[in-house]
C-alpha cells in the first residue's frame, strides 16, 4: 500500500505498509519529504509503488533515522540518484540487509542493498529550514531524529511508541534508555512530533507523558514484584499482561519477557 498525504507547505507524508485481508494497513510507515530530501523511506513491501514514486519525485537525499526494515527499505528505489545517509553502525546493515523473519517479511518485507551510504552529518539544512541530529537511543541504540529548531518540529522516528501502553520488547530495546530520551524530548521546545508511524502529532508534550507515565508506573510494580521473588513469568501473569496475536510469529523479536528483563536489569547509561 502507498500513499502520499501533503501535511503543510513544507510536509509531506508518504506512507507505506502491506493491506490485511480486509484491505486496511497493517500498520503504516511513513517516511516524511520536504523539497528534495525524505526522512526514512518507507517498507520494502511497496517497493513498486516507491519505484513509481521515485520515478516522478525530484529526491536527492534520504537521511534514515535507524536501520529497521520499516524504514530503509525503500531506499533502494531511490539510488543512484539520492544520497543516503544513516548512522555509523546502520551503515553496513543497509548496505547489506540481513535476512529478515518471514513474519517481518510479509509485515514490511526483505530490503535490497543500496551499494552506497554516507555518515550521518550532525547537522543538514533543506532550504531554510536547518536541521540538527538528535541521538534518540532507546528503541534502536544508534536511532536519530530530526530536529529543526525554528519550526520547533521534531522528526522523532520510533522514539514515541504507539500505541502508548505497549509492553512489547525488541532485543536491541533499552527500556531505561528509552525513557531518558523521551524524558530529553519533553524538555526540547517542539510543537509538532513527526512519529513514524502515528504521523504528525501537535501536542507532543502530553503523548510523550502518557508514554514516560506508563513505563515508570509499571518499573514500579515490576520491580516491587521482583523484590518479593517472583519470575519474569509470575510478573507477568500477575499484572497480566497478554501480547497481541502475532507475538509468537515474531520469533522472540518482539517479547513481553524483553521488556520486563530491559525494565528490571537495563541501565540508561550505556
Ligand atoms: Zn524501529
């Protein structure tokens, strides 16, 4: 599925996800174009309609927040004639994608190599908009956003998970981390968070909250539950926390006991 959405005079989001059986999205990914430039480029699965895209799109450059599937793989639709950009170490995975699990394969699909990526630069500007790079550690150790200090916009990737309960954990997920950077977020001067996956969000103050809200109230009781001896597994079952349908497909790259093992032994410094 492919979709591009204007926003405002500068914005633009292009969307990209694989349609259930319904015809819904599964869940979109979205990349976001100002002028020439796209933060992130959509999920290997609409690669035709990106390639169509690409074709009619003056793109000269892609800066990708982290290296997750969702988020680099359409970039290959777009070289060689756009520069991409990502972090040191996502450096070499967009390069060379690893094989991805079959549950992720139909979700977004396998990306194709892109035979060349620049460093990240620390700051960029499109037009008169300028930009800074905003570590954003947490979801993916190396992830960046965006951030552009006049427009108070930042484009903040995976940093805000939806939806705001999810007890979910990745094995590259820092629980602790992720909440020092949302805590940074809530003290930046932003108007409008640009989520990868929500889209654009005008009150970021209070999605951020709500967010850094849950995953403090529930390290308390996880902790607390934790003191009295119980098991990743009690903890569990006594808070009762279910994941959704598709967890076991994932093949423990999604898991209930990742978050609860990150919440009770990961620290926020690395
Ligand atoms: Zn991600």
């Amino acid at each position: 599925m492919f979709d591009v959405e204007p926003y405002n005079d500068d914005v633009t989001l292009v969307k990209t996800s694989t349609a259930m059986e319904d015809g819904h999205p599964i869940m979109w990914a979205i990349a976001y174009l100002i002028k020439d430039t796209l933060f992130d480029a959509g999920c290997a699965n609409a690669l035709e309609d990106i390639e169509r895209f690409a074709a009619k799109t003056e793109v000269n450059k892609i800066y990708v927040s982290h290296a997750h599937e969702d988020h680099y793989g359409g970039c290959s639709a777009f070289v060689p004639r756009s520069k991409i950009y990502a972090m040191e170490p996502d450096i070499q995975i967009i390069k060379n994608p690893p094989t991805i699990p079959e549950f992720f394969d139909f979700v977004w699909g396998q990306p194709k190599p892109v035979a060349e990526v620049e460093k990240m630069p620390s700051y960029f500007t499109i037009g008169d908009l300028e930009f800074e790079v905003v570590p954003l550690p947490g979801h993916g150790q190396q992830m960046v956003g965006f951030y552009e200090p006049n427009r108070k916009w930042l484009f903040s990737a995976d940093a805000v998970p939806v939806p705001s309960r999810k007890i979910i954990g990745m094995p590259d997920e820092n629980i602790p981390l992720m909440v020092e950077t949302l805590e940074k977020i809530l003290e930046m001067d932003i108007e409008i968070i640009f989520d990868a996956h929500r889209g654009p969000v005008t009150s970021p103050k209070e999605h951020v909250q709500v967010r850094v809200d849950f995953l403090n109230d529930i390290r308390v009781k996880v902790l607390k539950l934790h003191e009295e001896g119980k098991s990743i597994h009690e903890i569990q079952e006594s808070l009762e926390l279910s994941g959704p349908w598709y967890l076991e497909m994932t093949q423990g790259r999604f898991a209930i006991d990742i978050f609860l093992k990150s919440l009770l032994f990961d620290k926020a410094e690395k």
